[in-house]
C-alpha cells in the first residue's frame, strides 16, 4: 500500500464517523492552543516582570546607611552627606554615568481646599536620568538651579492634578514650603511605578538639595544613587561604592550598597520555572488527548475486526493494515493540532487588535506543539495499529 492509499482510506474512515473524529481531534486543539497560550503568558510575563524591575533605574547601584555598630551611638557624621556623593563621581571616574543622593523631609500645603501633608525630596539634576524620570510637562532641576539655591519645585503628576487641574496648568504656579515660595517648573512620574516603595510617594515634590539643606536639622542623603556605565561593572562597582563610603567615615559604622542584579537574576530564575510548570502541565493536556485517541483506535480496530480480516485475507501484508491505523491516527492528531496552532495564535493576536498591549508570540512554540502533535499521533497510534496488523485472518473472518 502507497502512503496515498493509506491517507485516502484513512480519510474514509474518519469521514465515516465523524462526530467521534471531532471528540477525539477536540483534545489535540485544547492541548496544542495550551501549550502556545502557556508560552505566551509566559513570555509577556516574563517581559514585563523584567521591564518593571529595569525601568527603575538602569545598571542602579543604591547605598544608605544602617548602623553606627553594636555598642556605638549613631553620630551626624556618620550619614551619607552631598560630600560622598562629590567623591564617588570625583573617585569612580569613567566607570559612572552619574551619582547622585536624596534628602527627605516634610511639609503641608493646600491641596484641594485641605490643608495635607507632602513629601518634600532634595535632590540634584541627575536624579531623573539615574532614576528614569518622566517630565511630561515642563523642565527639570539644572545645575544652576542647584549652584545658586533657586526656589523651584517639580510636583508629581497625581498632586498637580489635584491642585490645578492638570500638569500644564500647574507650571509657573507659585507654593509655599518651609515658608518660603516656590515657582513651580515641571512637573514627573517614575518611568516605572514602585507603588510607593521607592523614596517618591503619591504627593511629592522635588526641590533642589541645596536649598532643603537649610530646612533639614542633619544632613543626610538616603539613598543615594549610582548609575553604572556597564552591566558587567554593577557588582565590581558597587564593592568599590561600600569601600569608599567606609573610608569616609567613622570605623564601625556600616552602610548597605546593593544593586538590582540580584533582583533581576531571582525575577528570570522564577520566570523560568513557571514556564517549567506551566509547559508541564500542558504536556499532561496533551498526554491525556494521546490516550484519548489511543482509546477510539482500540475501539476502532474492535469495530472493524472483520474489514481487516477481509483486506489480509485478499493479500494485504500486515505493514499495510499497521500503516493504514496508524496514518488514521496521525491525521486525527495533526488536525487537532493545526486547529489547536490557529487557536493558540488567534487569541493573542486578537487582543492585540482590540487593545494597545502587545503580546509576543514565539515560533518556537509553534514549531514544539506540531512537532508535539505528531509525534502523539504516531505513539498513541502505534499500539492500535500494531493490534489491528496482527490480528489473526481467520479469527477476524469469523469475528462478529
């Protein structure tokens, strides 16, 4: 028997009984579009997980101070000042693109006819590269801002909304902090929101550090920021920030530098092993649509017991009547997983026409459920084939 013989016998067959053939191709589409749709989740996941942690900051080494030491009274000296920021970017040269640090401290101002409470951050003109500052509207500090003590303000986009109406309208508005005005010039949001775990709250506002410098009993900047020229730099770079910020001061007092490396490396190892479980799990959907169509293919060999008595004993060699079954099986599982394939992709792509997130699709993961979906095909099949081509002539003649 030729294999096109065998493919148009086989058609035959599953045309014969066509709603079992649906129900038997049905678990091939669910596994097969489960496997692509798991990929996909996993990936876009994968992707934003990692883009949130990045567009914090890129390549960010952060310090701050922790303790003066077990037995010894913290001292104002021992704060991280301006002066340590000005000797990392003096001491680390090329190996940086910028440092810089971040003093703290708090206000009340008139939001929306009520009288609230404001974080007040000082800061320099390199906190909204290292940070990934977003200016939708208006300017951000300079260095003459910063050199001279000018009396300016960038309000969060959240808190200019709820004083002027929108962040356009907030620029060139006058506050007052620390009884002093200020003139509003721009207004920001974090590239990437922290939800409140990174120095900048709902209702901020930056000023620059020189002139909260006055408005702060101790100076001490926490944290203060490293943006690394080099990925490969991070880790050798930050060792180098902890050792001179340990000259610099006091013996005992210690300082935590740490970077988002770490961060990143468990935000990839839990991303692969979900898509480990994940794609697991869709193999089991597939395992079980294989027995499905191993259980109809024993029913069918059941079924027609006589036919192959009937076709062996005219002359037709049991490599025939194996390759018959077996193609039947194969084309219930490639079929199912053709559909499972245009299922699979249809859904991400739709969701992509109807809204602005994109989601990847991997050829991969394509390529892996046909290949998949063949060879089910051809091991669950292989067992009711190998039943029928083995069958006895005259027992399958007599069979009823």
């Amino acid at each position: 028997m030729q294999l096109g013989e065998a493919l148009r016998f086989s058609a035959q067959a599953l045309r014969a009984n066509p709603v079992r053939s649906l129900l038997t191709g049905l678990g091939m589409v669910i596994g097969t579009a489960s496997v692509i749709l798991v990929v996909t989740v996993s990936l876009t996941s994968r992707d934003y997980v990692l883009q949130q942690v990045e567009g914090i900051g890129s390549n960010i080494i952060f310090g701050y101070y922790v303790t003066a030491g077990p037995t010894t009274p913290a001292a104002d000296a021992d704060y991280i000042k301006m002066a340590d920021v000005d000797a990392l970017r003096r001491d680390l040269g090329g190996e940086i693109v910028a440092a810089t640090g971040v003093m703290a401290n708090f206000d009340q101002i008139l939001v929306g006819g009520k009288v609230r409470d404001v974080k007040v951050i000082g800061t320099d003109q390199a906190y909204a590269s290292v940070r990934n500052i977003v200016i939708p509207s208006g300017r951000f500090l300079d260095a003459d801002d910063v050199g001279s003590r000018q009396k300016v303000a960038l309000l969060t986009d959240s808190l200019a909304q709820r004083m002027y109406g929108s962040s356009a309208a907030a620029l060139s508005q006058v506050i007052k902090l620390f009884g002093l005005q200020f003139t509003v010039i721009g207004t920001f949001h974090e590239k990437v929101e922290t939800f409140g775990q990174s120095e900048l709250e709902r209702d901020t506002i930056l000023v620059p550090i020189t002139v909260l410098h006055y408005f702060t009993p101790v100076e001490r900047i926490d944290p203060l920021y490293v943006q690394v020229r080099s990925p490969q730099q991070v880790d050798l770079v930050a060792t180098r920030v902890k050792e001179i910020l340990s000259v610099r001061h006091r013996p005992g007092a210690q300082y935590r530098v740490e970077t988002l490396t770490s961060i990143l490396n468990a935000a990839k190892s839990i991303s692969l092993i979900l898509s480990v479980v994940l794609i697991l799990v869709s193999a089991i959907t597939l395992v079980i649509s294989g027995i499905g169509i191993m259980n109809i293919m024993l029913v069918t060999v059941t079924e027609r017991t006589r036919e192959i008595g009937v076709r062996l004993a005219v002359g037709a060699s049991p490599r025939e009547i194996l390759l018959q079954f077996l193609t039947e099986a194969i084309m219930v599982s490639l079929s199912g997983g053709l559909i499972g394939i245009l299922v699979g992709v249809a859904i991400p792509l739709s969701v992509g026409l109807f809204t602005d997130v994109r989601i990847p699709i991997s050829t991969m993961a394509i390529v892996v459920a046909f290949g998949v979906s063949s060879l089910v095909g051809l091991v669950f099949g292989m067992l009711p084939a190998n039943r029928a081509a083995h069958l006895n002539p005259t027992e399958a003649l007599r069979y009823e």
